[in-house]
C-alpha cells in the first residue's frame, strides 16, 4: 500500500495505519457525513435504540459474506458462491437441528441441536470453500467460473434437500442463543459478525498467512519461486470464506427463524460491491479489513435511511448501492491512484 | 494432406467438443426416454433458446472485447417494464413497431450509459456493470414501482402467441410451438455473425479484447468502439426482454434477474475465454444450447426440474475444468513453469 | 547528405530529473546506427522523443526539411518513423493474417474487411522481408523470433524510412540473430535507417555503421566502429575504467557442496555435469537458447529432469519443488525481478522476510513483528538499499534497488550455494557495482555462487571459472583470469564443435 495520507504524530500507531489508506479515509467521512445528514433529518430514528438495533441486526448477514469474499479477493480470485453456500448450510443444519431436537424437545436437547446444529455447519461450509480452493488451486480454473458453477451446484442442493420450501419450526433453544441480546441490548448476531471481523483482522495483520495472502495476490509467479505453498494458501483461504458464508447462513437463520434456498439473493453481488467500496483490489495484493467494515456499515446505513421514509420505496436500495459504487468509482478515477492500473489489467483470471 | 491438417485444427476446437457433448447427450436421453428426437421436443427446444440465446450474443460480443457484462437481465427487464407499462396506461392498441422502437430506443440510452462507464473509466467492466444492474433494477422497482403487469398491449400478445409450426407429439398428444420470434434469433445470429467476423468493427472487438493499448497504436478508436458495443449490447438484451415479455403474455418484472450468470456461463462452456479475445459465435450457440438441453430435457430422462441446478452447477465445473486441463496441458508443452 | 532525422541539443526533464541534457543524433538514410547506453543513460526518452511520445524542453528536431520543437507520433509516423518496443505490440490471440494486415483496414476506414484482400497484403509484407511464416497461426503460439518478424513486417508496411530497433536481440538465439541481421541488411540496400538500440557491443559491432554512446543523458560520442574497442566502449558506456580487478576465488572448499551429474532435461539441455565448492563463483554462459536458463530452474526442482542427478552435500537430492531445494540451503534469484521477484505493492521490508516468515512466528502463530522489522533493516542496510524505511511499497525504489530486495530476500533464507539468473540486467551501474562487491564478499564468507550471465563482462570479472553452454550442452570450461573477452564471446557462438572439458 502506497503512503497515501501524512499521518499526524498524535494518532494512537493503530489508527495511523488504518487510515494510511485513502480508502478507509474517504469512507469514514462519507460515513460521519451519513450520520450527520441521518442525524439532522431523522432525529427521532437516529435517537431511538430499535433503529441502530436492527440495524445491528441486519447487516451481519452480508457482512459476513463480504468478510469471505474479501479474502478471495485479496488472493487475487473471487468467491461468487457464499451465497449459496450459505443456504445450503442453513438448510442442511436446520434439518439436523430438527432431527435431533424435533416439537416439544426438552430444552436440553435443544441446546445439543444448537451446538452440533452450529458446528455441522462450520464444517459442510469448511468443505464447500475447500471445494472451491481445490478447483481453483489444482484444477487451475480460473475463480469466477469455479464459483459461478459451486454457486448453481450448493443452491442447487440446498433447493433438492428442502424440496424448494422454506425450513422453519427449529428447536426454541437456536431463537434464544442466536436470537438474543446481550445485556438486552446488542444482538448476539453482531457479536458473530465483530468475532468475525476480529479474526479476519487478526488473520491479515498478526499471522504469517496473512502476509503470504497479500504476497500471493500480489505476485503469484513470484510467491512461487518463493517457495509459498500456493495450493494450500489457496485452499484454505476459500474455505475460510466458506466458513464465513456457513456463519452468515447461521445469522439468516437466526433473523428470518426459517431457511429457504432462494434467501439473500441480492447479496452476492451486494458482497462484492461492499468489498470493491471498501478499497480491495479485485487483482489482488491490497486492500484493508477496515475499509470492507466501513463500506458495510455505510451501506447498512443507508439501507436504512432509506426506509425511514416510508413513502420512498424499499426497491430504491439497489438503485442508491449501484449509485453509491458508480459514485465511488468515479471519485477513485478523478483521485487516480496506482492502484487502477492494476484493476484495469483484472479479468478475473487469478486465483 | 490438407484435409489431415484440417481435421487436426477441427479437433483442437472448442466448440467440437461442445457439439460432441450435445450430441452424446441427445443420444443418452433418447436412449432412456425415446423424446428427444421427437420433432415436438426439438421444437419446444428451439423456443426455449430464443430468450438466452439472443443475451447470449450480446454476452459473446462484450466478453470478446475483454470485459463482463452483468447488468444486462436488468437492462432488459428495465426497458421492456417502461415500454409495457407506458403502452398499456396509454392503452395503445396498435402494431408492434412502437413497442419495437420504444424498446430499443430505452435499451439503447441505457446501454450507452454502461458504455460511457466502461469507455471512461479504468475500472473492470464487471464492477461497473454491477453498479448499473443494480441502478436499473432499483429504479424499475423503485421509481416506476414495478408491479406486475397481468396484460400487455395486443401487439406484443399477438407476437408472442405467433407460431411459425405446431407440432403435435405422436405419443402424448402435446402441442409445441416454433414461436415466430425464434426468425428473431436468427437474424441477430446471422447479423452478428457478419459483424463479427466481416466488419472492422467486428474484428477491433477482437482486436481489443486481445490487447487494448495495441489496438489504440494501431489506430482503433477504443472508447468509440467500447461505447459503441455496449450501446449494441443493450440493445439485444432489449429485444431478448421484448420477447420474453411477449411470449409470457405478461410483464414480470423480476423474471429475468439472475439469468446473467447462466448466460456467462453457457458462452464460457462454448469456448469463449473468460478473458477476452478469444471465441466464436458457434461456440456461444452451443454452449447455450447445452445448458437449454440440460434445463428442458431432464425432465424427459425422469429427472425432477428440481435438480436442474445442480445439474447446471456440475456442468459448469466440468466444463471449465475440461478446459483449463487443456490448457494446462498446452503450457506445460510449451516449457512454461506450472 | 541529407539526414532522415536530425535531433540537436534535446533536452528533458521528469520531474527535477534531467533524462536528456544536450543531445544530438542525427541519422543518415540508409544507415545502420547503434544507440548504446547503460540503463537510465536516456536511451529510451531519446527514441520517445524521436517518435512523438515526449516533447523535449529545448533543443530542434529537424525532419523532412522542416524544424520542429516537438513532433507529435502522427507526425513521426507520417514521415516514415517506426518504433518497435520490446514487447511488438502484437495481438497474441489473432492469426498472423490479421496481425499484419489489421492496421491496414483500420487506416483505410472501410467498415468491411476483406479477407481476400488481408491476406494479400500480409503475403506481400511477409515477402518484403523474405520470411514465410503461416499465415494463419496464432501469433500466440509462435516463438518470439517470428513474432519479432512479424512486427518489422508489419511496421515496414507503412513506408518506412527509419526503423528503430529497441533491444531486439535479447530474447533470440544466435540463429535467429543472423536472420534478423540479414533482414536488416536488405532493408538497408533499400535506403532504409535503422536505430539498433542496445548495450551489446559484440552482436551489433559487426553490423553497425555508426555508434552513438549516451551516459547519464549526455552524449558522450558519435563515432565509428573502427575507433572502438571493447575497453573504450566499456569506458564510454559506464564511465569506468575497465576494471582489471577480477575474482579469484580466495578460500575455496576441497569438497563440492552442489554436484550435478548427467543432468537432462529433453528439449532443454543434455548431460550436464558440474562440481560447486563453497568460497567460488562459478560463471555460466551462454547465448539464449543454450538452456542455462532451464538448467537453473531443474537445479531448483522448478523443472523436473529426465535424467541425471542432484548431488548436495554428497547425497542425492530429490526435489520435488522449490521447497526441497530451499530446505536443502539453496538459493534462486531469478531473470525477471519485476515478474518472478517482486510483490511490487507489498513493502521492500515484507518483500525481503517472506521467505523466512514462518521463523519469526510465535507458538501462539503471531508475527513477531518487531523481529520481523530488524530483520528486514539488517537487509536494507547490509545490501545499502536505498529507501527511507522498509514500510515504503517495493515499486518506490529503482530497478537496481529492487534487485537488491530480490537478492536480500534470498540472502535471507541463509543459503548455501546462491544461483542468481542475469543478477544485474537493466540495473545501473552503481547498483551492479556494489552487487558484485556483495556476492564477492558473501563467496569470501564460504558462500557457494553461480551466476547465469550473457554479459561476458560481468562473467569475467566476478567468476573464477566459467562455464560455456551451447545448444543445450556444456563445451567449454574457462579458468577466467586466462581468458579474454574475445575469447569467450568466441567460445559462447561460434559452431565449432569442440569436445567439452569438466
């Protein structure tokens, strides 16, 4: 990342790297200026704890989503799939759940559906990213069709074992856990998505595979003269996002207390419009957690700005994302950085 | 000698092996359901190819050129949906052709809007095209409150209800039809064919999309022809809708929206490469044959539609990995590291 | 005699840094003109501003009579002046046909083309220089030597007077090299200029007809190939004395620490056998396509071989791939740092730990940071690599600096024996001088060298043996403090078939 901002001596380390990215920089005041506006027009909505509740609720589902397809983009490559492997998840481990905790279950059962429930689909996300790095790494396909044609098979799957209907009726236990608040006000669902943002921050910043991603991404012929083990970075930063795409079907789960294969089907382009808004390089190498948290967070909230106007309607969303990411992308052109060149060169062909 | 070498440049094509998988296809599901070669099925095939068929040359066109193109289901989608719905409050009773121009007219301006995207700014086609699908298909749904429009004007219902033949299957009695807008199809097939392959314009595509800055050297007009292609880009995913509309009898609104992945995709597996440059219409016909096989045929074989999905997803990685062992295989023959 | 072109006094600056200062060239019609100059002596701004792509701050450009303060690339085009970059400006994934006759549709504005009429007019460019090639290949699939045809004949369909040549010969065999030259020559017998930029002396000597040498963007002479020698050549390139100081090789080893014996790989190189101790510097050489570069890439497992072995340390090594030979203390640093070395976006700091990282891991599995970071500033400051801080992005620094993280990141790794692939191509000439210093000093501390080179300089001078490739096998063997340049250019072309010495 090239030194884009003089950063004042007075910042605390942390945040002077965080916004030695023009990125994040302009993101946090289109941010403040956001809340500003929502703030001055909106009062009552701004004030009341419902309205920053659910929004708190609502944006992890994509949020998560993004965290994964943020990874595969910093590779270099791209993760069209989360959606699908989301529902497939959430599907597979509502059945379970319902197994084993069926109608009027003691509560202690419950509580064992929950926890295998969230397990088994951690692990059938794992294996669905797995998939993903194993044809992208050694079959050598190039990322946007391995994840196109994962997308079709794991929606298609979720759509066969629910038989096209949506699940509900799950053990209580799952609404109380997941469904909760912490100290009756934070949703559990936001606690997941920070855990979430913490390990991808963790996992970029303070570990080895973090930098070896960044390298990889940014160089793959030469990460391998390097001697980098690209196949199994690869493999395991697609199952990562395939894990995250498991806990975001978690989340739905947890909102709509149902399970249905055709859910979210505005967010895999939503994923990646929050990834692209948040500074990543769709060639790879570059790009900071803290730019995909703030783009999610922006977009969250003027989603729901918009729907404190009840007379604008709720299809306006998509039309202020795509304005919001034009916008962006015009601005980033005027401000004309290195890193386009290397986005003019993308053609989704990395890994 | 020469038809030797001849015979050896054939096999090493794409589209062969796509042709060979349909026809291996074809013969597997008559073997087990005795259908599909029945002149009611490929019939009923045909029309099914009209809609992805006509998005899919456009999708040929723009990935040749080196970029992708996702917002064309919400191109459509947007330009039919106002074109309907200002006919039918107008209650416009007469012939076809305004619909036409009022449909190519909308789809026009809003593929020059991609096409001033992409001409201008140095950011890949997919991330801007993501940006516009989502402002058609937000202002369709927002602005224009897009409900669903149970009738359409005449014209169009008559047009889509319009049948070249019918035919009558021997064994169950069903009726298909050969719907008139599948001439559509051909002439745009036909039409782009010889753009493609006959017109400058046709080869800067190519030219660009193999290596734009020395297409620029040699004097192309790159941000005139890129305009110009999106401007044509819209123009058939315009038409696709019209069709599709017409043959529904009604305007959904969000009836198209995800079909973009589907359409890449069926071009891809035709042997258009994903990075530009490379392809042939052949190709993307075939390509999207088999996937409109894969969609309408199972059932025949007893397979639920319910698993159609899967069906496309295992298709989709078979394919491209097939084709990226190849290559693999041929950069290893060439010295190149692996 | 009226000069095709003629640029006096150019001179330009970037940003405070003056490329040019002063300079004329002035080329004759007919004429075969080499442009000599190190990296970063102005050689590429000088052809940029001949052909329009940069207008100089002052100086007169004088062309077709008329004096121009700057020319525009219409202008240089339509007086008949073709540049043809390193990389041809061709379309890969188009037929021959097409690339040779795809300008010519442009230009002439009709919306339809016609094939009948493309493959006309490649046929008749192909012939103006008497090179058949299928037409109907993908230009793709072709070897850079036709590809390179490819863009003269295409660049000669425009009535071209003057043809500038920018390192044409760096990625041609030797047979390949004597088409071209022969090519160029009936181009000549036509009245047809042509500009061979390069910094080879041995190649472009016997073609030549004048020499222009530019050092620091100051033109340092016009003269004639029979008032230069390879020393006063040396001299006016670099500024240096020729440097009688060569390497000798002080504490060498009794025992080999790297043996090669019988190595092959089919269509590369055959039966090669070697023996490297620690404490020399072993040169390799050889003109392209003489298979030094595939032999280094089999001696890292980067290519498997076919036959032979991989002797280290007196056992036989099995590599599978470049971690076998890593973990086996061996170092690669590779031809093309920009592609094969670099994460040009990533910091110089992070570019030289990556191959270590995994040592400065807590149990935990953080980064030390810290450690990390001394590290890479006992990199930066050992191989004087000058950058303010190891934060800065890698493409901050010069192509010379970045060779040096490229280096420091092996060096790193502590390797035993160090392969390093062309070390100083497009490198200046302080950078190669102190790069030399530090493989000179690290085969003084027990390091094993070899360095894969075509600059018979740079081979001579650092190496205490050498070995000569040719054609896939090694012919020769050269103590260097016996051999003169001369020599070894000899031994490296000429087809003698000599019977190789171990």
């Amino acid at each position: 990342m090239t030194t884009t901002m003089t950063p004042t001596t007075r910042m605390p380390r942390g945040l002077r790297t965080m916004f030695r990215d023009a990125h994040v920089t302009r993101l946090a005041v289109v941010l403040v200026a956001l809340l500003a506006f929502f703030a001055i027009v909106k009062w009552p909505n701004f004030s009341s704890v419902a309205t920053w509740q659910s929004m708190a609720m609502q944006f992890p589902e994509f949020g998560l989503l993004a965290l994964g397809v943020m990874l595969t983009m910093v590779l270099g490559g791209i993760d069209l799939s989360v959606v699908g492997t989301a529902n497939m998840t959430a599907i597979a481990t509502a059945m379970l759940m319902l197994k084993i905790a069926p109608e009027g279950s003691a509560s202690s059962t419950g509580y064992l559906a929950l926890g295998a429930g969230v397990a088994f689909s951690l692990v059938v996300g794992a294996v669905a990213g797995a998939i993903n790095g194993f044809l992208v790494a050694k079959v050598k396909i190039p990322a946007i069709l391995v994840t196109l044609g994962t997308f079709e098979l794991y929606t298609g799957i979720a759509l066969v074992i629910s038989g096209g209907k949506p699940i509900s009726g799950m053990p209580p236990e799952y609404a109380y856990v997941m469904g909760s608040r912490i100290a009756s006000y934070i949703p559990m669902v936001l606690i997941i998505f920070v855990i979430g943002a913490f390990i991808v921050w963790y996992l970029m910043n303070r570990t080895a595979f973090g930098t070896k991603l960044y390298m990889l991404g940014s160089n793959e012929t030469a990460a391998n003269f390097t001697g980098l083990k690209t196949t199994s970075l690869i493999v395991r930063t697609y199952t990562i996002s395939g894990i995250f795409a498991a806990s975001a079907g978690l989340v739905m789960l947890a909102n709509y207390n149902s399970a249905k294969a055709d859910y979210g089907s505005t967010y895999t382009l939503l994923a990646i419009l929050i990834v692209v808004l948040g500074g990543i390089n769709p060639n790879g190498g570059t790009g900071r957690l803290a730019g995909v948290v703030l783009a999610v967070i922006v977009l969250q909230v003027l989603s729901s700005l918009l729907n404190t106007f009840p007379r604008v309607s709720n299809f306006y969303r998509p039309l202020i994302w795509g304005g919001v990411l034009l916008l962006v992308i015009i601005i980033n052109q005027w401000d004309k950085r290195g890193n386009l060149t290397r986005m003019l060169r993308w053609k989704g062909t990395r890994t | 000698m020469k038809a030797r070498a001849a015979l050896q440049k054939v096999l090493r094509q794409n589209e062969f092996y796509i042709l060979l998988v349909i026809i291996l296809l074809a013969i597997v599901i008559q073997a087990r359901s005795g259908l599909f070669f029945s002149l009611d099925n490929i019939v009923a095939l045909a029309g099914a190819m009209v809609v992805p068929g006509i998005f899919a040359v456009g999708t040929y066109m723009v990935l040749v050129s080196g970029g992708i193109d996702v917002s064309f289901p919400a191109l459509a989608s947007l330009a039919v949906y106002a074109t309907t719905r200002m006919l039918v409050d107008w209650g416009w009773e007469g012939g076809l052709w305004l619909p036409l121009v009022l449909v190519i007219g909308i789809s026009a301006v809003l593929g020059a809007f991609n096409g001033a995207f992409t001409a201008t700014i140095a950011v890949p086609v997919l991330i801007i095209t993501l940006g516009t699908s989502n402002v058609f298909s937000g202002f369709m749904q927002g602005a224009l409150s897009s409900v669903q429009i149970p009738s359409i004007p005449p014209a169009m219902a008559e047009f889509g209800r319009a049948s070249l033949l019918v035919t009558e299957n021997p064994r169950t009695g069903h009726l298909s039809s050969l719907p008139l807008s599948f001439l559509v199809l051909v002439v745009i097939v036909a039409a782009a064919f010889v753009v493609m392959k006959y017109t400058t314009f046709g080869r800067s595509i190519y030219a660009i999309g193999g290596d734009e800055s020395s297409a620029a050297r040699a004097g192309v007009n790159v941000k005139r022809t890129k305009f110009a292609l999106y401007i044509i880009a819209g123009v058939l995913a315009g038409i696709a809708g019209l069709v599709r509309t017409s043959m529904m009898g009604q305007m959904h609104p969000t009836n198209l929206l995800g079909m973009e992945l589907m359409v890449i995709a069926a071009v891809v597996l035709g042997g258009t490469a994903i990075t530009g440059g490379r392809g042939t219409l052949t190709g993307a016909m075939l390509g999207t044959l088999l996937i409109v096989i894969v969609q309408n045929s199972m059932i025949l074989v007893g397979v639920p539609t319910i698993w159609q999905r899967v069906a496309l997803g295992v298709l989709i990685i078979a394919g491209t990995a097939v084709s990226a062992v190849q290559m693999t295989r041929a950069r290893k023959r060439q010295g190149a590291i692996v | 005699m009226e000069h095709i072109i003629s640029l006096r006094g150019i001179s330009k600056s970037f940003a405070g840094v003056q490329a040019l200062d002063n300079v004329t060239l002035e080329i004759a019609p007919g004429e075969v003109h080499c442009l000599a100059g190190e990296n970063g002596s102005g050689k590429s701004t000088l052809i940029k501003v001949l052909s329009g792509v940069h207008a100089p701050d002052g100086g007169e450009i004088i062309l077709g009579g008329e004096s121009h303060r700057a020319l525009t690339p219409k202008q240089a085009i339509a007086h008949g002046i073709q540049v043809i970059y390193q990389d041809f400006s061709v379309f890969p994934n188009l037929t021959v046909l097409e690339n040779l006759a795809f300008t010519s549709e442009i230009s002439d504005k009709r919306p339809f083309v016609s094939w009948r009429r493309m493959r006309r007019t490649a046929e008749t460019a192909l012939e103006k220089i008497g090179v058949s090639i299928d037409l109907d290949a993908r230009v793709d699939s072709l070897p850079v030597a036709q590809k390179q045809l490819i863009a003269i004949a295409r660049a000669l369909m425009n009535d071209a007077r003057l043809l500038v040549l920018d390192e044409p010969t760096t990625a041609l065999t030797n047979r390949e090299v004597a088409r071209l030259f022969s090519v160029i020559a009936d181009l000549t017998a036509e009245g047809v200029a042509i500009i061979f930029v390069s910094h080879k002396l041995e190649e472009v000597f016997e073609i030549s007809q004048r020499f222009t040498i530019i050092r620091n963007g100051r033109h340092v002479i016009t003269c004639l190939p029979e008032e230069l020698d390879r020393a006063s050549f040396s001299f006016y390139m670099t500024g240096r004395e020729f440097d009688d100081e060569r390497f000798t090789g002080g504490d060498i080893a009794a025992d080999p620490i790297l043996e090669l014996d019988g190595l092959s790989v089919s269509g590369a190189f055959e039966d090669v056998s070697l023996a490297l101790r620690p404490g020399e510097i072993l040169g390799v050489t050889g003109l392209l396509g003489s298979g030094r570069t595939e032999l280094a890439l089999a001696m890292f497992g980067l290519m498997p071989h076919d036959s032979g072995r991989i002797i280290v340390d007196g056992k036989e090594a099995k590599l599978r791939g470049i971690r076998d030979a890593i973990d086996l203390g061996m170092a690669y640093v590779p031809e093309d740092r920009l592609t094969e070395g670099l994460a040009l976006e990533r910091s110089i700091g992070k570019n030289i730990t990556i191959s270590v990282i995994d040592k400065f891991v807590s149990r935990l599995g953080t980064l030390r940071e810290s450690q990390l970071n001394a590290e890479a500033q006992r990199w930066v400051d050992r191989l004087k690599i000058a950058t303010p801080t190891p934060a800065n992005a890698a493409s901050t620094l010069s192509g010379g600096n970045q060779q040096r993280v490229v280096i420091g990141k092996w060096l790193a790794t502590g390797p035993r024996v160090l392969v390093l692939n062309g070390p100083t191509v497009g490198v200046d000439i302080g950078s190669k001088h102190d790069i030399h210093r530090v493989l000179r000093e690290l085969a003084a501390d027990g390091l094993a060298v070899i360095i894969i080179s075509d600059d018979i300089p740079e081979i001579l001078e650092n190496c205490n043996r050498v070995l000569v490739m040719r054609d896939g096998r090694i012919v020769h063997e050269v103590d260097s403090v016996d051999t003169t340049e001369e020599r070894l250019s000899d031994l490296m072309s000429k087809d003698v078939a000599e019977g190789g010495k171990r």
